[in-house]
C-alpha cells in the first residue's frame, strides 16, 4: 500500500499553515475572477433568483396553522414564520415570524444555520430547534416555545443538547430520546451517536438513560416515534453499514416491554405506521414459500409478523424500466412514487378499512393509480400530516417546468388542488427535454437527459458547450428538476445541458445501485464516459467544449474522469469531493462509506480502490506529462464534517506542484452543501459558471 502523502498537513482543517494555503489560493481565485464585471453580474443575477420574493414559500401543517422557513436578501440566514392553513389555502397569508435565524446568530455571536425544528403533539406549543453552526453536520437542540417565542433553558427545565452530531425525539411532554457525543466510547468510528438514551424533563443530560446501543464499528443508532393516535411505535436502529440495519420496535409505546427485533434481512428497510409494517428489500427476500424481488414495497400485519405468523402482500415489484423512488405514509393510505424510466407515475396503496371484518388481512390492500396529478417528468409526495389524517402535498418539475405544489385528500375522490406555481426564470420556449440511451462498456443500456434550445441540440458541428452532470452512489437517483440558475447562467447563454443516470446511483431500484459497488465501480466512470461519448458522437458537442460537474461522492466521480478521460473533456468542475480513497475512512465521517467503496486497510480491498482513487493517480509518479488533462474547479468548504476538506485541499497541492491548469476555493462557511446561505451560495454558482463560460464558451457567447 502506498504510504508516502506530502500534503498530511493540508489535514489540519483550522491548522495554521493550512488556512494560510487555503487563504493564498482563495486570493489567487478571487483576484482572477470575483472582480470581473461578468462574475459580479452574474452574482447579482443569481442572488435575485435565490432571493426572489415570488418563490413557493413550502409549507409544514400543525393543525390548522402552516410554518414556513424563508430566505430573503433582508433575512440571508431565515425567519421561522407561520400563518393560518386557511390563510395559505387561500393564498392570502399574513406572515408572524416565529424566530429570526439571523438575529438570534448576531445576539449569541455565532454564525447559525436553522437545521429544522419537531413540534410537540400535545398542544403543539413547544418544538426541539436544531441550529448549525456555519451549516456543519453537528447541531445543536433547544427547546422553543412557539407561544411565547423563546428558547426555554435548562435552569427552567428546557431540553437543551450541546453541539454534536445527534438530535432529540418527542416521547411525550415531558420526555425525549436523545443521540449525541457522550463522551468516550459514545460515538461510532464514523463519528455518528452510538447509543439512544431517554430524557426526563429536569435531569441533566448526562443522566439519560441507555435503552439502545450500537457497536463501535457500526455507523449509528438511531429512533424514532409514531404519533399516530393508539400507535405510538418506538423504533430503534443500529446500522451496521450504510445499506445494512438491525430495528426493533416497542409495539404501541409499551415501555413495560422490551424492545422485539424485527426479523427481516439486514439489508431490508423496515418501518410501522398503524397496524402495519412494510418492508422494502434490497435484495431478494424469502419469506413464507414466496421471493420478492429486490426492490419491493411488502406489508404484513404488524402484531402477526412480531408473532411469526404473518402474510406478506406485495404492493409493488420492480421491473427492467419501474423502481420505487419513494413512498409517503398518511393515515389511511400510501403514496407510491414510481420511476419509470427515470419518468415519475404516483400510485396510491389504500388501507383495508380499520372498521371491516378481516381488517388486518395484508391482502385487502389496494393499490391504484393517483389521478389528476400534475404532468411534468419528477412528481414527489409528502404526508401533510400522516398520523391523523390523508392529504398528500404533491410537487412537480422538470427541466422547463418550475416546481408547483398541489394538495390531494386521498380520502375523497376530488383531483389535486393547485396552491402554489412558481414563476419562469428564464425563457424556455424554445427550450426542450429529451431522452436518450448509451451503451456502456460492457453493454449495459444508460439513460440521459439533454436539454437545451431545440437549433441547439440539432447541432452536428460538434459546436455546442455541454455540461454534463451525474453522481452515480448511494441509491441515490438524479431526476429532471427545475434550476433558475442553470437555466440563467447555462440554457440561455446557448449551453446545453446533460444529466447522465449512471448506475450506481438509485435510478432503477437497489440493483442498479449494487452494479457499482466496491470493485465494481469502474462500471460508474465506463457509464458516464459512455454518455460524453455518445454526445461527441452525435455531433452535439467536442471534447473542447464538453464540461463534466459532480459534487461529494459526484466529485469523486469528476476527479475520476480527469485522471480516466482527460482527453474527452474542456473543463471539469469538483465540488466538496471525495478523492483521497485510502485515508477517507480515517476522515470524518469517511469511514460510514465503507460499505459503498470498500476497505482501504484490507489490501484486497485496496488493491481496487486504488485504480479509482484520483489523489493517487496524479501523485507525482504517474501523471503522464504527455497528457493534456482539462482545467479543473475545485470547491469545498472549512466548515464541511462530512467530506473532509481535505480531499480537494490535496488534490489541488498535487496538482498545482505538476504545473497543472487548478483554480481552487474554499468557503469558510457552508457544511457539505459548500454554502450557508444565499449570498454564499450566489458566489459559488457565479465562480462555477464563470469558469465554466471561460474555458467552454467563446466570446461571443458567454
């Protein structure tokens, strides 16, 4: 194994030397670009469409009022507002701020992130606040009455976690769960809470009580608690890896009763709602005579499957084209989103009905098509409140539609009501989606967006500027969705762009996912080199003016298409990335990835991870000098605890020491997102597409 790192040092995320090294290459950037007039207006353009006024300001219902978390250019870090539900319905809100985010940041002389906020049950006045600080992972709780509109501290018996990774979880009034540093012994390896304890209201902290544990080497435990009236299931998580978890669930809340582990295989993902439980299997799962395939959604009686004695219903199975990208539980019925080609179709499974004979038969479930939903290509659903009652909000968007949101009660036949459509911003006329496949390497058939003008893509000249985008990891999918700013700063510029869905990522279920795993992530950069082939191919666009964008495990994905195919790209742009693969364990919360990557210490392991580790292919003694490789953006953040700043800071040391074309800048602020708020984002896009423009467009066009 290679041992030999010259930039350890860049490590030291608040070392003095290596903020100086981060402060000279931030001139250096900010001197070349942030003071052109083309950055600064394309900075004040971008800001104007993240600040806009006319945005959807997206609700959260509790009962019959609506909280709001919004931005604005007066209020960059937020106010927690809330009107009436009839209010909003009517779209005649009159906004109470509940907390200014910023204010409350200058008081305390910390630079706060609002991370979200849980409301009591009970009487809905008091809510547990998480606030970040500069936007890291790790949060603070505290507890916030919603009434009087202040934080409650300890000395009056308010719930107040110190800053951790970790979080608080309503039991009842006077009763929450807790995960946070402990201290010795009481996190993971990955850094996350090892133990779930409860806390009473007036006791230190420090006296909360372990009811769950996880291992040293698993990712975390975690909890959480149904609110559904006669239902309030506690559920416990260890995770032993990222796509592996063991749960257990206390039935109804009965805390005179031990915790009953919920027998399904590792890599299932189990939860309750009601009388139910749904399993959703990432690989085939046996169960009763019967196999379900990976990627199922199954349901059994709750009570029966505690018992041994359960059926199994199938509401869906996947198929070559279908996967099920998400599901929203109400009271009485489930949403299903189901992708189809990377296309979105909602379907609703509805309930037996609580008051019919055989009720709890899994068999009596129904399942069928929502209708009247919005028409664009991504569609999601959210429960507006799915313990008492059956309404759904429904989002929808694609390249050239903006997001519009709509409310549905599945427990009548009416068709979804339009709330909320958010304005163009930009013209998109003449703007079109299409789809298109490519063969990868070894045969496998890969789906891509293209959007751009249509004379722009009926091009042949190979003329075009492209970016295109993947991320490929994690099960995580990459849909059609809607940006102002790549519509501003990109499409109407005459950019075209592409979003490549590679496998890797959760486009068509866990399988597809499973195809880049570990060693087989080769089979990840064989598919995107495929799609930039296919688009040179065609005509579309030339390596020259051909970009390639990913950010986290997407960087890693870029930095390994600048070592891989430098020759097929112009510019390539690397956002808070992951790129060291032999110490990202040893890094934050590196080592909860293994499971995705591998074992860097396990010299099988390593002995593949080091073919797709872009910090190690261009160490001094492999660049080839021979190669033209692209310019290259490299952004992170000094505030991210997630991916270690310390993956760009090295790579770019490496590559600025062979003379090669890196711009590099660090955010002081901004967590994994690599901003804190809208300002910060506005110059991060401006940097982005500035140097995008400058190395894929000619003068006249950008």
């Amino acid at each position: 194994m290679s041992t030999t790192d010259e930039n350890l040092w860049l490590e030291e995320v608040l070392g003095d030397d290596a903020l100086a090294w981060v402060e000279q290459r931030n001139a250096v950037t900010e001197a070349a670009l942030f003071e052109r007039d083309d950055f600064t207006t394309l900075r004040a353009e971008t800001l104007a469409l993240l600040d806009a006024d006319d945005r959807i300001a997206f609700p959260t219902r509790h009962g019959e009022v609506v909280h709001n978390f919004w931005t604005d250019g007066e209020h960059p870090r937020g106010l927690l507002r809330r009107t009436s539900w009839a209010a909003y319905r009517a779209g005649e809100e009159e906004w109470e701020t509940i907390l200014d985010v910023g204010a409350l940041g200058e008081s305390e002389g910390e630079s706060w992130v609002f991370a979200g906020s849980s409301t009591r049950r009970s009487d809905r006045r008091r809510a547990l606040m998480a606030l970040s600080p500069g936007g890291s992972d790790a949060t603070v709780t505290r507890e916030f009455d919603l009434v009087d509109k202040r934080f409650i501290p300890e000395d009056e018996g308010g719930f107040v976690r110190p800053l951790a990774k970790g979080g608080l979880t309503w039991i009842d009034d006077d009763t929450v769960y807790v995960t946070s540093d402990f201290g010795d012994g009481s996190l993971t390896t990955s850094g996350y809470a090892r133990t779930v304890r409860r806390w009473r209201r007036g006791t230190p902290i420090t006296d909360a009580e372990i009811v769950s544990e996880a291992d040293e080497d698993d990712v975390l435990a975690g909890v959480s608690v149904s609110t559904v009236p006669g239902f309030e299931h506690h559920t416990f998580v260890r995770a032993p890896d990222f796509f592996t978890s063991r749960t257990w669930i206390v039935p109804n809340g009965d805390t005179t009763i031990e915790p009953v582990e919920i027998d399904v295989p590792l890599d299932a993902e189990v939860w309750a709602h009601e009388r139910w439980l749904f399993i959703t299997p990432r690989s085939d799962f046996e169960h009763g005579g019967a196999t379900y395939p990976s990627g199922s959604l199954l349901v059994a009686n709750l009570q029966a499957f505690l018992d041994g004695s359960a059926a199994i219903t199938s509401l869906f199975e996947p198929s070559d084209t279908r996967a099920l990208a998400g599901v929203a539980s109400t009271r009485n019925h489930l949403v299903l989103n189901v992708m189809d080609d990377v296309r979105s179709q909602l379907e609703v499974a509805t309930a037996p009905s609580a008051s019919a004979a055989g009720s709890d038969d899994p068999t009596e479930w129904a399942v069928s098509p929502l209708v009247g939903a919005p028409a664009a290509w991504t569609l999601s659903a959210s429960a507006v409140d799915g313990s008492e009652h059956d309404e759904v909000w429904i989002t929808s968007t694609d390249f050239v539609t903006p997001e519009s949101l709509s409310v549905v009660n599945l427990a009548d036949d009416e068709p979804a009501e339009l709330l909320r459509n958010a304005p163009h911003r930009f013209e998109s006329d003449d703007v079109q989606i299409e789809q298109h496949f490519a063969t990868s390497a070894d045969g496998t058939r890969v789906p891509y967006f293209v959007v751009g003008a249509a004379s722009d893509l009926a091009s042949t000249d190979g003329s075009r500027p492209t970016l295109l985008s993947a991320y490929g990891g994690f099960e995580v999918p990459r849909v059609a969705a809607y940006s102002g700013v790549i519509g501003q700063a990109w499409l109407s510029k005459g950019g075209v762009y592409v979003l490549a869905n590679i496998r890797g990522g959760g486009e068509y279920g866990p399988n597809w996912h499973r195809a880049g795993l570990r060693e087989k992530r080769p089979r990840v950069y064989e598919d995107l080199e495929a799609v930039a082939t296919a688009l040179i191919e065609r005509g579309l666009t030339s390596p020259e003016r051909l970009g390639v964008s990913g950010g986290s495990n997407g960087g890693l994905l870029v930095g390994n298409m600048y070592v891989r195919s430098p020759e097929t790209f112009g510019a390539v742009v690397c956002q808070v990335p992951l790129l060291d693969m032999q110490r990202y364990h040893l890094l934050l919360a590196g080592a909860s990835w293994m499971a995705e990557y591998g074992d860097p210490d396990n010299p099988d392991d390593w002995a593949y991870l080091e073919g797709y580790s872009p910090y190690h292919q261009v160490s001094p003694d492999r660049l080839d000098d021979s190669v033209t490789y692209p310019p290259i953006l490299i952004t992170t953040s000094t505030r991210d605890d997630r991916v270690h700043p310390g993956h760009a800071r090295k790579m770019a040391a490496r590559l600025e020491a062979a003379d090669k074309d890196v711009t590099y800048w660090e955010n002081v602020e901004g967590g994994h997102g690599g901003a804190a708020d809208s300002g910060q984002q506005a110059t991060m896009q401006a940097l982005i597409y500035t140097f995008l423009r400058d190395q894929l467009m000619s003068g006249d066009e950008a």
